[in-house]
C-alpha cells in the first residue's frame, strides 16, 4: 500500500512540475523559418490525357511548386534573387572554366562506376565466394587516418576546428 502511495505521489509532481513550459517550447519566437508552418499549394487539378503525362524533370519548376531552389534559399535565409539561371555564381566561373578546360565528359558517371567497380573486384580477395563488395577494405590503403592529419596541421601551426576525441 505504501509502494502505490509513493508512486502516485511521484507521478502528481512530476505533472504538476512542467506547467505549461511544454507549450512553450514549440512556439515559435525567432526570426528563422518556421518548420511547423504548412505552405499552401495550387488546386489538385485532373490531368484531361492521364495516360500521357510529362515526364518528370528533377530540380526544374513544375505546376505545384514553381521555384524548388528559390524556396530553398529563401528558407534557409538566403537571397533568391541571387541564384544564376545555369547555377553557377559569378564569383566560381573561374574556378568551373578552369575545371572544364580540357572538356567535359558526359559520361563521367558511368565511366566512374565501372572503373570503380573493376577496382575493386581487383582489390577484393574471394570476393566472388562471399557475395559482398567490399568498399571499405578495397579502399583502406587509400584513407586518411583524420587524427594523424588533424594533428599534423596542428603543429605546422594551421588553425583547425576542434575535434571529437579518439
């Protein structure tokens, strides 16, 4: 009788303490965006052909949200006005032409995968009889050890972020 005693005793302070604390926790009192705020959006309307629809086209404007990256920013806190139509600022054009000097390969992606994935099957040891790639054992020779280079920016005198320890 005395344990049940206890516990409703402990369980009425516990709900007496918070007051409406709680509630003042989720309102909103800062400048930022405001997550909880639903963002209206156009009527739903029917297709009138729904068995040719247009192909989708990833990061582009379409009817329900006109401005993706706009919005983004704008959320985030930055300048819409300021995004460049191909996505490239003015102030890393130097930097995307000296890149791009010796041309650009259009299929860069899928020659990547394919060399990567050769890589790897050279790297790997009876990978063929365990059925798993092996990504990070094929790489390991490659890896920086991020505490070993930390400390040698260190002591050349580099001023680094501090670090979780080991």
């Amino acid at each position: 009788m005395k344990l049940i005693f206890c516990f409703g005793v402990i369980v009425m302070l516990t709900a007496c303490a918070g007051g409406d604390r709680g509630l003042r926790d989720l309102r909103s009192n800062g400048g930022g965006p405001d997550e909880f705020r639903v963002m209206p959006v156009g009527e739903l309307v029917m297709p009138s052909d729904v068995m040719n629809l247009p192909a989708p086209t990833p990061g582009q404007s379409n009817r329900t949200d006109p401005t993706p990256s706009a919005d983004a920013v704008a959320a985030l806190g930055g300048n819409p006005n300021a995004l460049i139509p191909n996505g490239i600022p003015a102030s890393d054009g130097a930097l995307v032409t000296a890149a791009s000097r010796n041309g650009v390969d259009p299929a860069i992606r899928q020659t990547l995968a394919s060399d990567d994935a050769a890589f790897r099957t050279r790297q790997s040891r009876f990978g063929f009889i365990r059925g798993r790639d092996r990504y990070f054992s094929a790489y390991a020779r490659q890896a920086l050890d991020a505490y070993s280079e930390l400390q040698r920016f260190r002591n050349a005198g580099v001023a680094t972020p501090s670090a979780p320890p080991q």
